[in-house]
C-alpha cells in the first residue's frame, strides 16, 4: 500500500508563482525604495533558484546590490519576510484558486488513512497559509508541512523529501510525489520517491524525462483524470 500522498506546494496545490509570489516580490521591492521589477517572463529565470531568499540572493549576486546595503544577510531577511506577508495577504483574498484535483485526490488519500503532506522550498508561513485557508480546517489538521525553512539545502536537493521520510518513518519507494518543477522531480527521484509531474505555468517546456508521468492537469488531462488508484499503481512499478 502506499505509504504516503507528498504534494510540492506552489504550482502544485496552487499555481502561485506568477500572480502570487512574482506580484508580493514587486511589491516588496517598490516598498523597500528599490527599482527592482521582475517581470512575467523574466521570473521564470529566478524561478530556477529554489527558495525565496536565495532566489533574492542570486539576483543580487548578479545583478548588483542596492549601494545603502550594509548588510547582506539581514537585507535579504527583512525583504523576503515583508514578501511573504503580503503574499500571505494575497492568499487570503482567494483569488488564487487550487489546482484542479488538489482537493480530490486529497480526500481520497485521507479516506484512506494514507497520509497527506506537503514538503516545499517556500518558508512554513506561506505554505501553512496555502494549507490553511485554501484547503480548510478539516483538511489542514491531518496535513503535515515540511517547509525551506526545516531544511538547509533547497530543491533539487532531497533534503525536505528525506525530512519527511524520517519525521513519518516512511519507505520512499512507498510515497508519490506530485511535483510541476524540474527541481522538484530531481529532489524526490534522489530520495528514492516515485513522481508524478503536473506542468504548470512556468514549468511547460522544462525536461521532465525521468518522471513516472508526466500530466497538465491533475483533472481530465491527456491521461484522464488522475485517481489515487493510479498513483498507487506507481508504487507498485
């Protein structure tokens, strides 16, 4: 039986990336007095940085740090930490719906008994936030959160996939992970997790080869919709 349902956390449960985190890190940059804009389609180049702080890092590393920083580390707490609340703001606004089939296969999963997670690169806050207001209460008090902040080393790394493994004393070969992102496909495959991947905005064109499927939409895609049966079936392969 499986042991675990693992869902990654923006572009998964939510396609947050482009209307959600892109427009909080707009509007922490015009507050904190910076020029800084990331666009639609220039997003996507950060995007391949995982976790937010050092996506920001990156971009400053090379993009050159605004001249009244005197610290970096500090610099980059505080940026990010505004981001997250007006990201936070946004969320519960509801403009950003779930993916469709989060829900389902979710209750299908816990029906089950099989547990539910979320393991992300994004701080507990904005993750728990997702969980918490998109998802329910019902839903959210039996989803564990593995977040970027529990683990040193970011997507593609396994480290948050590992963390669950330990926390919930599971056998990897036992859990499926629902991915949209390259990163998030080679952190599960290194921890030894079966992987399904549903694109999203801005993961369509990225390499996705050595997942176990590969879909646009959890719901009425080119493979149908996907049942918790079919995911099953992956563990067993």
């Amino acid at each position: 039986m499986m042991e675990a349902l693992i869902f990654d956390c923006d572009g998964v449960l939510v396609d947050t990336e482009r209307d959600g985190h892109r427009v909080a890190f707009n509007q922490s940059f015009a507050e904190f007095g910076l020029t800084t804009k990331w666009t639609k389609s220039g997003y996507a180049r950060w995007l391949l940085v995982g976790g937010g702080k050092e996506r920001l890092t990156a971009y400053f590393n090379e993009m050159g740090w605004p001249g009244s920083v005197e610290n970096r580390a500090d610099f980059i707490a505080d940026l990010h930490a505004r981001k997250t609340a007006l990201f936070l703001e946004l969320i519960q606004t509801g403009r950003l719906p779930l993916r469709p089939g989060v829900a389902r296969l979710m209750d299908e999963a816990i029906a089950k008994k099989i547990p539910v997670a979320v393991c992300s690169t994004s701080n507990r806050k904005s993750v728990q936030g997702i969980v918490d207001r998109l998802l329910g209460a019902s839903r959210a008090s039996v989803i564990r959160v593995f977040a970027g902040d529990m683990a040193k080393r970011k997507k593609p790394d396994p480290e948050i996939y590992q963390l669950a493994t330990r926390t919930l004393r599971l056998s990897p070969t036992r859990c499926v992970v629902i991915e949209d992102s390259r990163i998030g496909l080679l952190a599960a495959k290194a921890a030894g997790m079966h992987c399904l991947v549903t694109r999203s905005t801005y993961t369509v064109d990225e390499d996705f080869s050595t997942a176990d499927a590969v879909v646009d939409s959890l719901d009425d895609g080119p493979l149908g919709t996907i049942r918790l049966t079919d995911l099953i079936a992956l563990t067993l392969t």
